[in-house]
C-alpha cells in the first residue's frame, strides 16, 4: 500500500474514500435538432438518432439556449445523492463532494463558446490509477472547466502525497471530432486534425490491465496517450462494446463475474479472451420513461440501472428499483446495498458515474 490518500487500482477493492457527485444547475438543450457537434456525437445513441433528419447543428452555445429540468426534479436528484453520501459513509467511507454549480455561466474559448456545467457525473472527466489523478481530455464541449467543482479536493491530495496528471486539453474545433461513428465525415475533413479526446467511464479497471472502450479515432489516441503515460506497469486493451462509456455496458464486480447488459452479453467476444471466460450476470431491468413528454431528455439508455457502484467484492450498491437484478446478484453469492436514485436516465448516469473512487484497500496485481 502506497502512503497516499489515492489509492484505486480496480473496481471492487474495498472502498475507503469516494467523491460523489452534485447535479445542481444541470443544463440541456432546449432545441436537439440544432446541438453542437460534441453534444450529438457523445448522445447519439440515445437521442440524437431520433432527430437525426436533422443536418444543421450550432458552433457556439449560450445560457439562452440551455434550460434546467424542473425544480421538484433537481431537489429529488440532490436528495438521492445526498442519501448516498450517507449510506456510504455508514460503511465508514470517507465521502467529499464537489462544490455545487451556484450560476450558469457562459464562457468562450477562442474559437467557440458554452455554458458551465456542474460535477455531476463526477466519473466521467477522471481516472484514478494507483496514486495518480488523471483529468481526461473533455469530450463534450460544455464540461471544459467542469473540473474546477473537484480541484480544491485534489489539492488536498496532492499536497499529501497524490500525483495529479492533467491529459493534453483539446480544442474541440469543427473538424478535431471523428464523426464516423454517428454521421458521415464532411468533406475536407482531415484525419490528421482530430484530436485526443476521451472520458474516465471508458475505462475499466483491472489491475494491471485496463479495459478502454473506443468507437472513435478520438478515442483511440487517447488509449494511445493513456499507455505511454502510464509505461509498462500496466497494459491498455482497446475494445468497442459501447457508443462511448463501457460502464453503462458492462462492470465487473469482482475477479471472474462481470454485471452487463443483454447486448454486451452477446457481444462478449469484443472483450480480451481472458475476459471471455469469466461469468456475466445479464442485467434484468430495463427501465422506460417516466412519461411521453420526458422523450426528448432521455440521455441514458434503459439499461442504466445497470450501472452500479462496487464498494467491496460482495457489496453492490444498486438501484432499489431493479428488483429482479437485485435477485440476479443475490444468487451469485453478492450482498445487494439498495439505495434510491431516481432520474438517472435524464441525467445520463447512476451509481457508477456519479462516484469517483479515491482510495480502495487494494495492492496492484494481475487479473488476466
């Protein structure tokens, strides 16, 4: 064991410190038949499909055009979470939260502008591996200074012995996206100009080997700068079993069983063959939109539920809604926490993106 508070080197040791997340002042688009490129490319699989007639898209973003979900919906998200914060630490886990979001902001770059975002789903712009902190490249436009909510907590770190890497910062112009994934690549765009581009939830950890999901040439040059960053201790696997974060496909609960879902299930020969031979228990509660009007903010897909958050090799923390994974679990031999999280669809995570894992009981070994 390292001295450092930061300590994490897969995704079940047993929990000690966690940072969970804070949704207030939450935006969306009010218009999707007109979102800028990042937003289309990173929500393709769950809403920009069904506008996808839809050829325009903007540049530059401004409050005018964002709006929040209703206030008896943030106060249910912040309840939620704040409850979880709680139970976590009933299990005698250090929990610290992101500063709330109080304004939104809009804020310009030199060559497009966005509004502020709150660290909500606080796994997407990290990867903790061993003692190092590593803020990934963005790949949404908008969360480009969302990291500013979680950096006082890393100070803290850093000054007690963490390391803290930032990834190179892209610029995110028009032509650095790979748009092969969800449209045709306009003419005249160059390969050579995408950029490194990735987010934390691609990635899996497993000791020594990494599992990092890749559907993009923006994504597989951030496997790249991720491997030689992280030299020979460890070893990164590009797989595609997913549009962009594999932690809504699939998560391992500890060596040998993995939770997924029924399409990553049938596609398990995308994973490394190691992987292949361990078991995977098909998540069993796909969840539907609370009503019609909500389609148009539906972020996740139904499957999220299936994105739980290990604090131990037999304590899973899981929506209390998914009543028959609950007994999927439970049968193989895991001790199910459940906990209420509700929205998670609107807000395009649960459990697993909405924690960062700080430190874990945990040494580095090899699981393949």
């Amino acid at each position: 064991m390292t001295n450092s508070p930061v300590n994490s080197f897969t995704e079940w040791g047993r929990l000690q410190e966690v940072i969970v997340g804070d949704f207030r002042n939450y935006t969306i688009p009010k218009r999707l038949d007109d979102v800028e490129v990042s937003f289309r490319s990173f929500y393709h699989d769950n809403i920009w499909r069904n506008v996808r007639r839809f050829r325009t898209h903007a540049l530059n973003v401004y409050a005018k055009d964002m709006r929040t979900y209703p206030e008896q919906i943030e106060e249910e998200r912040t309840e939620d979470l704040d409850g979880i914060a709680r139970m976590l630490e009933s299990f005698d886990v250090v929990v610290k939260r992101p500063r709330p979001l109080t304004e939104i902001k809009e804020f310009k770059t030199p060559d497009w502008s966005n509004v502020t975002s709150p660290c909500g789903n606080v796994r997407d712009q990290f990867l903790v591996i061993g003692d190092d902190i590593i803020e990934t490249s963005p790949v949404l436009r908008g969360r480009l200074f969302e990291n500013d909510h979680v950096k006082h907590i890393f100070l803290d770190y850093f000054r007690r012995g963490a390391r803290w890497t930032v990834a190179p910062r892209p610029q995110m112009l028009e032509e650095s996206f790979d748009r092969s994934y969800f449209d045709d690549n306009l003419p005249g765009f160059d390969p050579n100009n995408f950029e490194i581009m990735f987010d934390g939830a691609q990635c899996l950890k497993f000791g020594t080997d990494i599992l990092f999901n890749v559907s993009n040439q923006n994504h597989v040059l951030g496997a790249i700068w991720l491997q030689r960053h992280l030299g020979d201790r460890f070893k990164v696997h590009q797989v595609r079993i997913a549009d962009v974060h594999i932690d809504g496909a699939i998560l391992p609960l500890r060596p040998g069983t993995f939770l997924g879902t029924r399409k990553a299930y049938e596609n398990r020969s995308a994973l490394p063959p190691a992987l292949q031979k361990w078991d995977m228990i098909v998540f069993a509660d796909e969840q539907a939109a609370a009503n019609p009007a909500d389609e148009e903010a539906l972020l996740a897909s139904k499957s999220i539920n299936m994105n739980v958050f290990s604090i131990d090799e037999n304590r899973v923390m899981i929506n209390q809604d998914a009543v028959n994974t609950i007994r999927l679990i439970e049968r193989a031999g895991f001790t199910p926490v459940p906990a209420r999280l509700r929205h998670s669809r609107l807000y395009a995570g649960a459990f697993h993106c909405s924690t960062l894992d700080i430190r874990r009981d945990e040494r580095l070994e090899s699981y393949f």
